[in-house]
C-alpha cells in the first residue's frame, strides 16, 4: 500500500483510516535492546565441536549429563546453565540448514529462570524460518546467524515474550529477502517488553529492529547494534510511484518508554529506503497500554546515513527527545516531528544535509526537503543547538521548515539557538513556515548562506522572531513577516547580504535590528 509509516500488518481498513486521518502521508497539494545468568561467561573453543555434542555446559557444579537426542534435551538443561547452540539437527558450519534443531533446541530449555543461550564464535548457522526467543532467555554470542531463504515476509528473529536480551550476535540476509508487498521482512521483531537488543550486528534485513504494535510493548532497549544496509523498495530518485513508504526502516518502536541509543544504521547505497530510526504511535489491537501510552521515548547519540527518506522521525508520540545524533543523506528530512506529536524536544543534532535537486525519492508526496521538519499538530517542540549543513550540491527549502496541513497547524514551537550553514549548496530561506501556524519562537538562531529570507514566516499569530544572526547570499531580505494576525515582534536581529532587514504587517513591534 502506499505511504503510511504505520506496520504493514495493520488491515487495509485501518491502513485507510489511518490515510484518512492524516497518517503521515503529505498532502498532495501541499506538503509533507539483566544478564540474570548466574556466574561468568563460558569460554567455547573449537573442542566443542570434537567433545560435546550438545556443548551444554553448567555454570556451576555439577556438570550436567549430556545426551545426543534433541527431544530428552529438557532434563538435562537445568536453570542457571549456558547453553551452546550445537548438537542435533545444528550444523555450525553453514553447510545444511539448521532450522528445526534450532527450534527444538530452544523448546528444551528449562521453563523456569533465566536462560541463557550461546551462539558460539566461527560458527555459522544457516536458518530458513522464524526463530522465536521466549520470555526470560538471554540469546548472545559471537557466531553468525544466517538466513539464505524463508523469511522474505516475516522475521528472523522473533521476541514473543518478556525478559529477553539478545547481545553480540551477528545476523545476516545475504539474499536480501523481502517482498515489496505483503507483510515485512525483519531482522529482530519485538512482540514483548522488557526487552534488550544490545551489540549486534544487522545486515541486509529490509527492517533492521523493530518493536510491534499490538499490545503497545514498552521498556525497551536498543543501544550500540551496527544495522547495516537496510534494503528500501522504493523505486528511487526518478520514481513518480507510490512505494517506499511502508518497509524500509532501520529501527522502528511502535510502543513506547524505549531508548534507541548509540547505534549506528545505513541504507544500502543506490536503495530508496524509508526511516533510518523511527517512533510512532500505533495503538491497533493493543491487549495492553504501555504505563505512558503513546510517549517515552529517546533517540541519543546514533548514526544514520544513507539515502532513507528520514533519517529519525517522531510521529504521534509524546514526550520524545531526539538528541546528540549525527544524520546525513535523507532525501526528504533529516529529522522530523510530525503529526500529533507534542512536547518534543530536538537539541544538539548534527545533521549534514546531501539531497540533490535531481534527487526525487518519494515526490509523489510533494514534500518540503529540508535537514529539519516540523510538520502537521505538533504541539510545544522545542527545537534547539542543532548544527545543519547544507553540503554541496545539495538543494534544501530551508534549515528548518515548519508546516501546517489541513486542519493540524504546529503551535507554540521554539526554534533557537541553531546554527545553519549553507557549504556551496542552495537554501531557499534559513527558517520558514508553510501553512498555517501559531505561536512560532525564532530566537537566538546563526543562519548563512540563503537566497530569499532568513526568517520566513506566512499565516501565523503571535510570533516572536528575536536576536537572531541572519547572513543572507543576496538574499531579498533579513525578516519577512506575511499574512500574518495576533501580536508579533521582530527586534534585535542583525541582517547581512541582504536587501532589506525586514518586512513586517503594520502593527507588528519591529525595532532594534541592525542592518550593517
């Protein structure tokens, strides 16, 4: 189906309630992871493969027994043991597919406590279907987990109950599984909470990480994982098709109280993929609220590069703080809060903006390209201290665009202390609005290298656009203020290379700002 940042899974009833409630499509005309294991690790060697046919091994006395048939595995698994991946039906060289040995070697494990299972350095395990991680198992190691087939629409992994973390694990899609229809390939889908997903290495899975809707999962951490080329199915720059806009994601919270943290995601070089991180509201189906429904969540400290259409993106979701990242490559934003969202802070981001103008992905949605969107009802964001650069060649609207659709107008946004640099590229105007808005704060701001105005702010009420640092490349001018109501204050900016300092509705204050 086409756009929609909501889980394919979602029927196509919601899928058109969801279109016709805004979802995230733009307007066509207007643009839009407790180690509870007792005692230390287990060192695994390469006599694992010689001694140990089930390599099950306690962590402490006694030893438990070890036998050679997957099905008598249960009794001699106790709790409190690390149990190696291997024996029956588990071939660790990659030769033969280990699917069925896998399940059944989970399946054996202890009901209770916490359970521990190692994926054993220089191994390869071939896998052609979902493995499903239950509630309280610990799934880590230094092997690789490979899938060559069975999961182009569904996941590899699959976290179906509560207390789980899987850590330091390698896993693959070397044939790039997935379907542009239907439902979505995962690397690791969340279908719990209280959960970790934290060091591992994630290549080539259409959606790297990703907490389902459904019974809105909470208390999740996804910190320090390598997501590596996420595969989009867009159909590219020069597409006038709608695909691409619902698969494509690097890491994705549907639920809420998550960190994402210190992760580094890319897109495949030449896909048309979606969303590096992204959190959304999607309530359909939920058993269960999370304790702060719809909220809760920070993205710190990543790295997403690439050509996703967004580098981050908050929809719908409250109380998000998207901080201390470092984006570049998105074709349509490099981070954006959107829709419903409110009380959002975006502070202290580097983004480095590299969309070409020849570079259309997703135009059928008309959106306003820019390192920074605020778009839709967004409610009291306070975006601040970012550093967004236009690099060269690269085309943006502006910095940052704030933009108003249908009846969802932003309101009471702040917007200070941000520094742009336009570095030999093209940008329209340093801040602007699009739309109607209201109660748009414009302080404090280092904007250089536009070539129409520096602040531009149309159909909003009571703004305030004060001591701003406007240098413009033969720009018209510094401030323009139009059809604009309520009360409205442009003083102590200092404009450069520009024509004028400001333009402004009779009644506006405007006084104190320095053209020299």
């Amino acid at each position: 189906m086409p756009g929609a940042d909501g889980d394919q899974g979602k029927s196509s009833a919601h899928a058109r309630e969801h279109e016709a409630s805004g979802g995230h499509r733009p307007h066509r005309r207007a643009w839009v992871a407790p180690v509870a294991a007792a005692g230390g690790a287990l060192l695994v060697g390469g006599a694992i493969w010689l001694f140990a046919p089930l390599a099950v091994a306690a962590q402490s006395e006694p030893a438990p027994t070890v036998t050679s048939l997957v099905p008598l595995i249960t009794s001699t698994v106790p709790a409190g043991t690390s149990a190696v991946l291997a024996g029956p039906g588990i071939d660790p060289t990659g030769a033969t597919v280990s699917t069925d040995g896998v399940r059944a070697f989970i399946a054996s494990l202890p009901a209770e406590g916490v359970r521990t299972v190692e994926v054993p350095s220089g191994s390869v395990i071939r896998l052609d279907g979902t493995i499903e991680i239950p509630g309280n198992t610990i799934l880590r190691g230094g092997g690789e987990l490979r899938w060559t087939e069975g999961i182009s629409e569904s996941a590899a992994l699959s976290v179906v109950g509560d207390n789980v973390e899987i850590s330091g694990v390698t896993m693959t899609n070397p044939n790039e599984l997935g379907s542009a229809e239907g439902d979505r390939n995962y690397g690791i889908e969340i279908k719990a909470s209280d959960v970790r997903v934290i060091g591992n290495h994630i290549e080539r899975f259409q959606n790297g990480i990703a907490v389902r809707y459904g019974g809105e999962f909470h208390d999740i951490v996804i910190s320090g994982n390598r997501v590596k080329d996420v595969i989009g199915v867009g159909a590219g720059p020069d597409s006038r098709e709608n695909r691409g806009e619902d698969r494509g994601d690097g890491i994705v919270v549907w639920g809420a109280q998550a960190t994402v943290t210190g992760n580094i995601v890319n897109a495949k070089p030449g896909t048309d993929a979606r969303v590096g991180i992204h959190t959304e509201s999607i309530t359909l189906g939920n058993t269960e609220d999370a304790p702060h429904t719809a909220s809760m969540v920070a993205i710190t400290g990543n790295v997403v590069y690439g050509q996703f259409r967004r580098s981050i993106v908050s929809e719908n979701v409250a109380h998000t703080t998207i901080t201390g990242n470092t984006v570049a490559d998105a074709t349509w934003w490099g981070i954006a809060v959107i829709l419903r969202s409110h009380d959002s802070v975006v502070a202290d981001n580097t983004i480095l903006y590299t969309r070409t103008a020849a570079d259309g992905q997703g135009q059928n949605y008309d959106p306003r390209r820019a390192p920074i969107m605020i778009y839709g009802g967004v409610e009291r964001a306070q975006i601040s201290g970012n550093s967004l650069v236009v690099k060269p060649g690269a085309e943006a609207r502006a910095f940052i665009v704030i933009q108003g659709e249908g009846d969802q107008a932003p309101a009471d946004i702040t917007v200070d202390g941000n520094t742009g640099f336009n570095d030999e590229g093209t940008v329209t105007d340093g801040i602007a609005t699009v739309g109607t808005t209201s109660g748009v704060r414009v302080t404090d701001n280092r904007l250089e290298g536009f070539s129409s105005a520096g602040v531009s702010l149309s159909r909003t009420s009571d703004y305030l656009v004060d001591r701003n640092e406007l240098s413009g490349a033969g720009a018209a001018v510094g401030v323009r203020i139009e059809d604009s109501s309520g009360w409205g204050r442009v003083t102590g900016n200092i404009t450069t290379g520009v024509g004028s300092a400001v333009e402004a509705p009779d009644g506006a204050d405007v006084s104190g700002n320095l053209a020299p």
